[in-house]
C-alpha cells in the first residue's frame, strides 16, 4: 500500500513538472520582455531629454532635461548590469542578436526615433511643449510597465530594480505635467 502511494506521488508530481517549468519559463520571458522594453524606453528618454538639455527655451525645462538624462542613464546602467548578469535575459547566440537578446547599445546611447526626428525640427516654446508632452506621454506607459513588473515579476533583482525605480519615474511623471501647466501659462500669456 506505502509502494503504490509513493509511486503515485511520484507520478504526479513528474506529471506537474513541465507545466511547472513552463510556467518558469513564461514568466522568465515577461522578466526578459521588460527588461528590454524598459532599457529601450530608457535609451530613447536619455537621447530625447540630450536634445531638451541643449535646445529647450525655458531654464527650468533644460533643468528638468538634465535630471532626465541623470536618472534614467543610471537606471539603463543597472538594466544592463541586469541583462549582463546573464539571469535576467539570455546572452545573444553566435554573436548575434535574438530577439530574447538585449539591445547592444551603451546605457544612454541615442537610438533614432520618430519622437527624437520630430522634436529636432521645433524651436522655442514649441519645443519646450512638444518635450514635456512626449516624456509625460513617455513616463505615463512607464509607470504602468514598471509597476506589473514590481507586483508580478519573478526574477528577484529585475523586481527590485522596479520596485525602487517606480517611486522616480512617478516624479518625473509629476514633474512633466507640472512643467507643462507652466510652460501652457506662459503662452497663454
């Protein structure tokens, strides 16, 4: 009777195996995805905030830029400490970039896109508005990335990271929107 219960506890328990390891699987997968959607997020702030930094009318928008670049550098540097870790997203194979892969720029590198080729084009107040838009727009979506990350994520440190960068991103959040309600004042001026 002893022998028949164990090998049905056996059983069982291999039975539930793959559905275990599967369901590991599924959520390393969601820990690698979000690491990659935020260190590209992330790059393309730093790039876009480089650009504020330099060309923004107001003081206080090129104040708000810089902090940006600070920041979220910094946050891409331990993204890809993450990645390099080799625990949080699997290594590129052959040398070359799958997609579980993560992206093979530097933290702040500058990658091209649509929002960073449309603020190149606006001076002045337009550009000071266009910014603010574009990184509230921006830090809207992060909040809501990082925060599923912070409550549901499975890989300790990739959880860590997002429970101790949401409360940030929430600022920066703030920040932009009250910029803009500054910058929209001073317009309507």
């Amino acid at each position: 009777m002893r022998k028949s219960w164990i090998a049905s506890f056996a059983a069982l328990i291999f039975a539930a195996a793959p559905a275990v390891q599967a369901e590991t699987t599924s959520t390393d997968k969601s820990d690698t995805a979000f690491v990659q959607q935020a260190l590209k997020s992330g790059q393309e702030e730093v790039a876009i905030a480089k650009l504020a930094a330099e060309k923004a009318q107001s003081a206080e928008v090129k104040q708000f830029a810089q902090m940006l670049v600070s920041d979220h550098t910094a946050v891409n540097e331990q993204l890809v400490l993450l990645t390099q870790r080799n625990d949080a997203a699997p290594a590129p194979q052959d040398g070359k970039r799958s997609d579980t892969s993560p992206p093979a720029t530097a933290p702040g590198a500058a990658p091209s896109s649509p929002k960073l080729d449309e603020l190149t084009k606006l001076t002045g107040q337009d550009f000071d508005k266009r910014f603010l838009a574009i990184i509230a727009e921006g830090h809207e979506k992060s909040v809501e990335l990082w925060s599923k990350e912070a409550e549901t994520g499975a890989h300790p440190g990739v959880k860590k990271l997002a429970t101790e960068t949401l409360p940030k991103i929430r600022s920066h959040l703030q920040q932009a929107k009250s910029l803009q309600q500054t910058t929209e004042k001073k317009q309507g001026q």
